[in-house]
C-alpha cells in the first residue's frame, strides 16, 4: 500500500467531498427515536439516512450496494455491503458500525452556534451529530475508497448505520437476527463511535460500563399536610428515601457498596488504566464544566480513570414531587421521586445488579412507607477480547506513520450497545472501537463539535487496520 497516495486521498475527501455533505446532515433534526416519539411521521431519521446514502452511492464504490434495511415498525438501517479486494475473499467480514441518530438539541449554546446549524471554525465543525456520530458513515466509506486508491487490500466491509443508538438500541438486536446469515464470519468489528483522551494519539476503547436504572417513589402521605402541624409525627418521604440510598451509597466517598454491582478489576485493565492516567497526567476530568472551587472526586489520575471505568457509580438525574423553591409553600409532601441512574463495572451482571437494587429500596423499608419502583431499565456493558498481534503491530505502526506518539487505551463509563451483541455474536473477533471525540467534544450537550484534523487521522488509521486485516 502506498502510504502517501493513501493520506493524500483521505485529505482530500474530507476537505472536498466530506465536510459539505457533513455540514449539510448536521442540519437534520434526526432525533433519536425516545425523544421524538413521532419520528416516522416527522421523517427526519428517514433524511438522514436518505442523505448519507446519496453521498454513500455517489462513491461508486467497485461492487458496493447500497440497502436501506426497514423492518416492521423499526427504525431503519443503512448497510453498504462492498465486496472484498481480489485475494482477501477469505478473510471473513468486517463490520465497521456508526448511528445517524442525534441527542436533543438542548439550550445554551454559544453565540454564533446551534444545533442544526453547522459552523467550521478554527479546525472544528459544530453541530449536533457531528461527532457523535454522524461523520461515522463517512470515514468508514473515505477510509476504503482511499485504501483502494493506494493499492491496498481489504476484506468483505459491512458498514451499519443504526438509528436508535441514542435511545440505547432497542431495535438493533433484531436487525442482527435479521442480518445475520447475510454478514456471514464477521472477523473484525470497526466502531467509530468513540474516542479518547486528547486528539495527539489513536485511542482504542477496551471497556465499556453497563448500565441499570429505575425511578423509586416514596409515599407517606395521601395528600400534602401542614408541615408545622406535621412534621415530627409523619416521618420525611425525603428522609426515608435518603435512608434507602445509604443502603446503596456511602454519600461521603461515593462507594457503591452493594455487592452486585462491583467486580474485581482484572490486572491488565488495571495496568492500562495506569498507562492512560500516565499519558494524561494532570489532565484527567479538566475538560468537564466544574464549578469554581470545586474539587474532583480524588487527586489521583489513576483512580479517576477506574472510578470512570471499572467501578459502579450512581447519578441522580431526575426528581419529581419537589416544587421549585419559589413555588414551595409550609407543606409536608406526600411523595418523593428520584431517578436513579447507575454505571457498572464491564463484567457486571446488570440483571443481578438490578435485582439488588430493587431488594435494598423495598426491604424493611422505614416507617413502613410506601415504595414505588418504574421504569426499570437495564443493560450489560463490554470487556474487550486479547488484542491479536496483527492488530498489536498495525496499531504500533500507526502510532508512528499516522500520529507521533503512542496509542493509547481508554474504559468508558458510557455504553455502546451495539458492542455487546457483537461480542456475543461473534465471539472469535477482534475488536476495534475508536473514533475522534474527545472529552470536550460536548457529545449530549450545548456546542457539540468534531476535531476535523482528528477525524481525518483515524480515517486513514481505519484504513491501515483492513489492510492489515486483510494480509495477515
């Protein structure tokens, strides 16, 4: 393969054909299905899968097919199925895997940005869905088209474009059944759903954190009273909620101290955790928004990295019952609601998690007060496979033709779905999940943006892993 026919095409796709075609699907509004319960009636999942597939076809990749795959009820799903370079019909297939479904808009982006309207300044597109992870579908095409133009070898490549992925995949298991005789011995996994810790390296995702979550009510009263002539006789749904929590997290340090819900870390992800929070020293969790004068959970790197990644934590993230403050009269309120949203070591069982959750808010329960639990939602995380040492010497070297430093790993406490059923799947393949976010790209929230000079970098990485694959 010739290496500089192989960076020169990849710049010039992102800088000719990439980017305009890009810009234009940042300004679809191609919510994520949870968020927009009308989304087949709306059509905009419908336009954005529509506008990458031109962009796809245009291509004219030798052999490629362009599918729009729909079942009953489902959202859809673009597979570009492209046929495998002469002499590598017998390396299986590799599924390189992207979503077009995008977060809510949310407010409070910055002056001169939104989130359907795309804006290129100072090396970055912003934008919601441009990095998370709508320039997926492009980089995986741009990477083949360049590996052709080189003179490289590739595979059978599959490329899945979901469009549910924000809503945790609900559809994509039974694309998969419905998939499956068609992607046939999938060898290698490509996601480019993910990223790292600064934009200077390739970092491969090697974990991802599992996910339980449920809302609990508690109930002490059938109507609100008079606090004045209440309270000290009918108990707090506030306190004995606070009460079922301290049974699930020591409110000082954090620990979440049911059994269920932690693992023993395995040595080797120990080791890398400490390899990551060596190459980031100082720098772990200082792309986050904090407060003045607030202070992170440990001033320890290493402990940062595995309280992100390997240890349960729980979030709060809704409430209900509570008045806002200017609203709040002299009331004992009958009910108390919180949202509880936990992160699970990658080996977790989540359902056991779950269950142990759901014992610890109903059992004994103080004062005999009334729990309610809803909304029940679970999912296990991902512990990648040993590195195969094709794999090990391709990311070497593209440590030093692509980038100038070397790789790196990273656990994520968020979840990828889609990684899970892979691996269960097709348990014999390798695993190769990695992308251009980083810690500041704002992926979910306000001035969401893609590192332009990053994207193009794992681009032609991706493109010197098929090789690879391909001859090994």
């Amino acid at each position: 393969m010739e290496h500089n026919t192989l960076n020169s095409t990849v710049g010039r796709l992102w800088d000719e054909e990439i980017l305009p075609s890009l810009s234009e699907l940042v300004t679809i509004p191609a919510l994520s299905p949870v968020f927009d319960p009308e989304w087949a009636a709306n059509g905009h999942l419908d336009d954005a899968v529509a506008h990458v597939s031109k962009w796809i076809t245009a291509r004219n990749l030798p052999g490629a097919t362009v599918e729009t795959v729909r079942l009953d009820g489902l959202t859809p799903v673009v597979m570009v199925d492209i046929p495998a370079t002469p002499g590598a019909e017998d390396a299986g297939t590799v599924v390189l895997y992207g979503h077009l479904d995008k977060q809510p808009p949310v407010g409070g982006w910055a002056e001169g940005l939104g989130p359907w309207t795309p804006v290129l300044r100072d090396g970055r597109l912003y934008g919601r869905g441009a990095a998370d992870d709508g320039y997926s579908g492009y980089a995986a095409t741009a990477a083949i088209e360049a590996l052709k133009a080189a003179g490289g070898s590739h595979a059978r490549c599959v490329i899945l474009l979901e469009t549910c992925e924000e809503s945790g995949s609900p559809d994509l298991a039974a694309y998969l059944t419905h998939l499956r005789d068609r992607l046939g011995d999938v060898t290698l996994v490509v996601c480019l759903d993910s990223g790292g810790n600064d934009y200077s390296r390739l970092w491969l995702t090697t974990s991802l954190r599992g996910l339980v979550s449920v809302d609990v009510t508690v109930r002490v009263l059938d109507a609100g009273v008079h606090s004045g002539l209440a309270s000290g006789i009918v108990p707090s749904s506030f306190r004995v909620l606070r009460a079922l929590l301290d049974r699930i997290e020591d409110s000082t340090t954090g620990e979440i101290l049911l059994p269920e819900l932690n693992v023993e870390i395995p040595a080797h992800r120990r080791e890398e955790a400490r390899t990551s929070a060596q190459a980031a020293a100082g720098t772990v969790g200082t792309a986050f928004p904090m407060a003045s004068g607030v202070r992170q959970v440990s001033d320890q790197d290493l402990e940062l990295v595995l309280n992100s990644s390997w240890r349960p934590t729980l979030s709060v993230i809704g409430a209900s019952g509570l008045p806002e403050p200017l609203d709040a009269g002299n009331v004992l309120r009958p009910y108390t609601t919180l949202s509880l949203s936990f992160r699970l070591p990658p080996t977790a069982d989540s359902a056991a998690a779950l269950a142990a959750v759901k014992k610890a808010l109903t059992t004994d329960v103080p004062y005999g007060a009334q729990v309610e639990l809803g909304r029940p939602d679970l999912a296990d995380g991902w512990d990648a496979p040993e590195t195969a040492p094709w794999l090990q010497a391709t990311l070497d070297d593209v440590s030093k033709t692509v980038f100038d430093a070397p790789w790196g790993t990273v656990g994520l406490g968020g979840s990828i779905p889609f990684m899970g059923l892979l691996a269960e799947t097709y348990p014999q393949a390798q695993f190769v999940v990695t992308g251009a976010l980083g810690a500041d790209s704002n992926a979910h929230v306000p001035n969401e943006w893609l590192h332009l000079a990053q994207a193009t970098r794992v681009t032609t990485s991706v493109a010197h892993i098929l090789n690879a694959h391909a001859t090994r």
